[in-house]
DNA sequence: GCGACAG
DNA sequence: ATCTTGTCGC
C-alpha cells in the first residue's frame, strides 16, 4: 500500500472530523529532522469558476536555496473551504504533485497550521503522517489560539496558547511585516520549527519554500 | 445563543 | 482566498 492511500478523500464532514481524531494521535512531536539537503515548499491556488486549482511542490536545495525542481498539477477541487478542515480540500491536489518528485526532501514547508489547530492536524500535519514527512506549519494567520503582541525586531517571537498548552509561535520574519503562524507539522519541536524558518526567509515575509510554491501555482490554470 | 474562523 | 487605490516606509 501506499502511503497516499492512507484513507480516502471523499469524505462527507462529519467522517473528516472523525478521520481527524484519529490521525492526531500519529503526529510526532519531536525532532526528527536531519542531514537536510532538500526542502520543499507546497500550496495550492484558489479554484477557478470551474473549480479547477494549481497545486505546486517546489523543492530547493538546501543551504543555496536554488530550486531544483518544481511539480505543477491541476485538478478539481472537490471538497468545500472548512475552517479546520483545509486539508481535505488541498491535501489531495498537494499529493497529487508530490507523487510526481523526484528529490524527496527531508524537510516540507506547508502554507496552513501544524498542530495549532482545534483537533490538532492542520493540513501540514494531516501532510506529515500521510507523507511520513518532517513538516511545518506556516501559516499567514491565526485559526485558534491566543497570542500577545511580538516584538518589532525579525526574530521575535510570541507563543500560542489554547488554555495551558503551547499550540506554536507567531514569528516576526520581517520588519515592518505581520507575523507568520508556526507550528509543529510532523516529526519537529517548536523550537527547530522556529529555527528552519528563520534560516529559509530570505528578506521576505513567507520563507523561501513556501514563497517560491506560491508564485508557481499562482499563474492561471488552463483547465 | 454569540463570535471566531488556515486558504 | 477575493473585492480593490492610494499610500506609507525602507
């Protein structure tokens, strides 16, 4: 079996939040990233009127950051926007991408939330078990948490809280620029989270991974 | 019941 | 995500 096979994808809500249940208890919280020579950077674009979407996997060496290679696929987007429910709608076009790669990195970059999510398996975790991947979770804002304000300084950081627990950091990667969501995804700490993005943004907001998998799905789909 | 709500 | 001009900061 393969591991995209998983669990199947068409699935009414009521069994994707059951399904949910079930595979936070195969997320690793611990570091387990190592001998890093690939990373790789997934996201998907909005649906068209036709509910066609781009889903992107861009790898880059690593420590030079020259993409070596990027993986574009289009499909149908079947499954509805769910806050807390993202990976059922883009995991499925993600895999479809990165079944296709050739380098598989040691390390995946996700646009969304790890473990800072109300069941615990935002799309970079639900990507980490099914992908049996090192993961972290990026995201661009805030889906459950509370978080207090982060220094100015890129580098500063703000922890998130759920009652007594720790669900990621906002991090300022940026002067001048909103802070980012980390969180666990799959197989890494907060603290090595927090690190690799840092040392993959390259003066820009979004770290390099994520940024470079933006722009290669956001050109207009052709179908 | 009310507000919040990744992309 | 998307609707949308100018504008403030480096």
């Amino acid at each position: 079996m393969k591991v995209e096979d998983l669990h199947s994808w068409k699935l009414g809500i009521p069994e994707a939040l059951r399904l949910q249940q079930s595979l936070a208890h195969l997320v690793c919280y611990k570091d387990e990233i190592s001998e890093v020579r690939w990373v790789g950077g997934v996201d998907i674009s909005a649906p068209n009127s036709q509910g066609c979407a781009r889903g992107a996997v861009v790898i880059l060496d690593y420590p030079s950051l020259h993409t070596v290679e990027v993986k574009i696929v289009e499909e149908k987007v079947e499954f509805p926007y769910v806050p807390g429910l993202l990976s059922f709608r883009e995991a499925p076009l993600i895999i479809s991408a990165f079944r296709m790669v050739e380098k598989v990195p040691q390390l995946l970059i996700v646009d969304g939330q790890g473990i800072a999510h109300p069941r615990r398996l935002g799309l970079a975790s639900h990507l980490g078990v099914i992908l049996d991947l090192p993961t972290i979770g990026c995201a661009k804002s805030l889906l459950c948490g509370k978080v207090a304000e982060v220094g100015s300084e890129a580098g500063s950081f703000s922890l998130i809280w759920e009652g007594e627990e720790v669900l990621g950091a906002a991090l300022r990667t940026k002067r001048n620029a909103r802070p980012v969501y980390i969180s666990i995804g799959h197989r890494t700490d907060l603290e090595g989270a927090l690190k690799w993005i840092l040392n993959l943004c390259q003066g820009y907001r979004l770290p390099e991974p994520t940024r470079r998998a933006h722009n290669a799905c956001s050109a207009n789909t052709k179908c």
